[in-house]
C-alpha cells in the first residue's frame, strides 16, 4: 500500500487553505459588489425623485442636490470600473451585460471620420508564406476628442489707387463685434455660451485659455460679455416679437440670486420664461424661447411681457395670471401641477384619494403618450373624444371626495 509523501500533503493542505482565502476574498469582493450596486440604485431613485421635483420650490437647494448625487455616482461607477480594471482573473463585462447600466449607443452620423489603416504583414507569420486572397477588413470605431484651439485671424484688406484720380480703394471686410476688440465672432460665442448656458465663472474661462497659450484676463472677457450684451439686444426683441405673434405658449417663472451692490449681500429676483415650441407635433413654426428678468414677482411683469400676446398660455396657478385671463389670453392649466399635490401626499404617507386621483390624471397622461406627434387637428379630436369624459368624471369625483376630506387636508 502505497502512502502519500509528506511534502505532497503539506502541498494539499496549503493548497486547500489558500482555495479557502481566495474563495473568502471573492465572497468579501462580492459583497462588497452587491452594497454598491444598492447604493448605486438608491441614489439613481433619489436623483429620478429630485428631478421630479426639480422645477418646484426650493428647486436651487434641489439642483445643489442633484449635483452632489450626481458626484456621487461618478465617484461610486469610477471605483467599479477600476476595480474591475485591475482584477486579472475576470473579464471586464459588456455594458449590454449589466440592467443598470445605459445600452451602448451608436456613434452619431455626421462627425468628422478619420481614418487610421493598419497594413496586413506580407509574409504569413505561421508558414512564411506571401501569396494572400483577400479577407473582410475588421473596423473598429472609436470617439476621440479632439482639443479646443485658438487661432489668429488676420484681416487683410487689399487696397489699390487709382491713376486718374487718386482715389484709394480697398476690399469689404466684415464688421467686428468690438471695434478695435481683438475677438473675433467665433471667441465671443464660445464665451457667452460657457458664461451663460454651461455656467463657467470668467475666471475658469481665464485659466482654461491660458493653457492654450492666450492671455484673456476675467476683467476684459467681462467687458466683452458687456458689449456682447448690447449687440444681442436687437436680436432678443426679434425674438421677443415672435413669442407675441403666436397663438400658443407656456410659461413659468424662478426665482435667481442676484447681487445687491453695496450691501454686501444678494437678494432674490425673478427670470420669467415663455416657451413655442411645436417641433412635436409637426409644426413647421420656428422654435423660440424669450426670457425676462424683473426684481420681484408682482403680476404686473407677466402683463407687461405679454401685453401684445393673444392665444392661448399653458401655466401653472399663480395668482398673477388670473388677470391676464380673459379675452386676450386663453388659460390652459397646468396638470402636472395639479398631479405633483397628489404624488407629494403619497410621499409623506399612504392615500387611497391620493392614490386614486393619481390614477385617473394618469388615463390623462396615457392619452397624451398616444397622440404625441400627430398633428394638431388629430390630436384635438382624440382629445375631445378620449380625454373629455375623463376630466368631467375627474370633476364629479374631485366635488364628491372633497367634502368628506378633513378641513386641514383640503
């Protein structure tokens, strides 16, 4: 009888404690895997929610909020990625392999497409061969950024005299934005758009063009952005103008900080937007939004932006428009304003009412899915034909469940 060797058992016992570690370390690992893919799902329910309510009271404090989930997340996601990066003994996964992670998307048509070729080698690296028949080639696409730049543009304006006469002409240059300014159209939209639409403070702008290899202080792109103020005026009356010709509009309005020179301190004004938009609903009208500012919320600003306005405006109840209504201005009130009262109560505590109204502007909302992207006149109709008894039944049930309600409640 044959009996195992010592060493050879010493090998096994090893063998087994190590099989024993690397399988407590996969357990940790995968632990660890399932409490941030929790975590990972409570912050994405948390930012659904806050987006929900991010057009709603308070909704500077809300935005803060979502930027710091937001944060979160990419910290979270980044660690997992890197985690997974680094671990030799498992494949990193597809994203098509993973529900909580978005589908790849394709890569959108119309982007600059450089082309990178990779030569087959001529002779065959197994038998040494060199005659080859020709194979599918194998292509991979890839996004790649490519940096932002500065460059200098020189005007030259060729200028010639005449032998009779003297007289010295010269080519058409176009007008600068800035007279004797240096930046040219293209600088002067990049910075506006930066200041304004994706909010970098001029003094980060100031820093970003200096790795470019551009001196442009924070005062002097502020003095631009002053006089670009001025140059865009007339372009915002036109646009204000075509806000007032159209027969519809939504509307809503925010409160903003706003510096309060010499006191050291902000205080809160008002920006008030008004939205045509009928893109989706195959209406061939130009797009527009028109933006005012004025330092309080007193209804005589939205009379005094839509005195030349007739038609009819989608809003939500504040008590300024009421006055507005009449002949002129057609109300079309807001029901996800009316839909959010309902969706709060439930968040504190379970409603049966809450629940149920919820339900019926729900019918609502599914007929708005179904007749989305047809045209006016069809939409109408189905509206008038579909969603009319739902509002008269929504109606009764709303006079008959409000008396028995607690006063408080109501």
């Amino acid at each position: 009888m044959e009996t195992t060797p010592l060493h050879t058992q010493d090998e096994l016992s090893a063998l087994r404690a190590l099989v024993a570690e690397q399988a407590a370390k996969l357990s940790a690992q995968e632990a660890e895997v399932s409490k941030r893919d929790s975590i990972i799902g409570l912050l994405r329910a948390q930012l659904e929610l806050l987006r929900h309510r991010q057009h709603g009271p308070s909704s500077e404090k809300i935005d803060r909020k979502i930027e710091q989930f937001e944060l979160m997340l990419e910290e979270i996601e980044a660690s997992r990625a890197e985690a997974n990066a680094r671990s030799a003994n498992s494949p990193l996964p597809e994203l098509d392999d993973e529900p909580d992670k978005p589908k790849r998307r394709p890569l959108p048509d119309g982007l600059p497409t450089e082309e990178l070729v990779y030569a087959a080698p001529c002779n065959c690296p197994t038998c040494g061969g060199t005659s080859f028949l020709k194979a599918a080639d194998k292509v991979v696409q890839v996004m790649e950024h490519v940096p932002a730049s500065l460059k200098i543009v020189r005007h030259i304006k060729k200028r010639m005299v005449c032998k009779d006469c003297d007289t010295t002409v010269s080519g058409e240059m176009p007008t600068l934005p800035i007279g004797r300014g240096k930046p040219g159209p293209g600088l002067l939209a990049h910075i506006m758009v930066a200041k304004f639409d994706d909010h970098i403070p001029l003094y980060r702008l100031s820093e970003m063009y200096d790795r470019l290899g551009m001196d442009i202080s924070r005062s002097v792109m502020a003095d631009w952005v002053g006089r670009v103020s001025v140059l865009l005026s007339p372009l915002i009356l036109l646009i204000r103008a075509h806000i007032a010709a159209v027969d519809r509009i939504h509307t809503d309005d925010t409160p903003v900080d706003v510096l309060d020179p010499g006191r050291g301190k902000t205080k809160t004004g008002r920006v008030w937007v008004y939205v045509f938009d009928g893109s989706g609903y195959q209406d061939s009208t130009p797009r527009a939004i028109a933006y005012y500012y004025s330092p309080d919320r007193k209804g005589a600003h939205p009379a005094d932006h839509l005195a030349d306005f007739s038609g009819v405006m989608h809003a939500d109840g504040y008590g300024g428009y009421k006055k507005l209504y009449g002949n002129q201005i057609v109300e079309a009130a807001c029901m996800a304003h009316v839909r959010r009262k309902f969706h709060d109560v439930i968040k504190l505590k379970p409603s049966p009412i809450a629940e149920e109204a919820l339900s019926r502007i729900g019918a609502l909302y599914d007929i708005e899915d179904r007749i989305r992207g047809m045209p006016a006149a069809e939409r109408q109709t189905l509206r008038q034909e579909h969603a009319g008894a739902i509002l008269r039944d929504l109606k009764v049930w709303i006079e008959e469940t409000l008396p028995t309600l607690p006063q408080k409640q109501k």
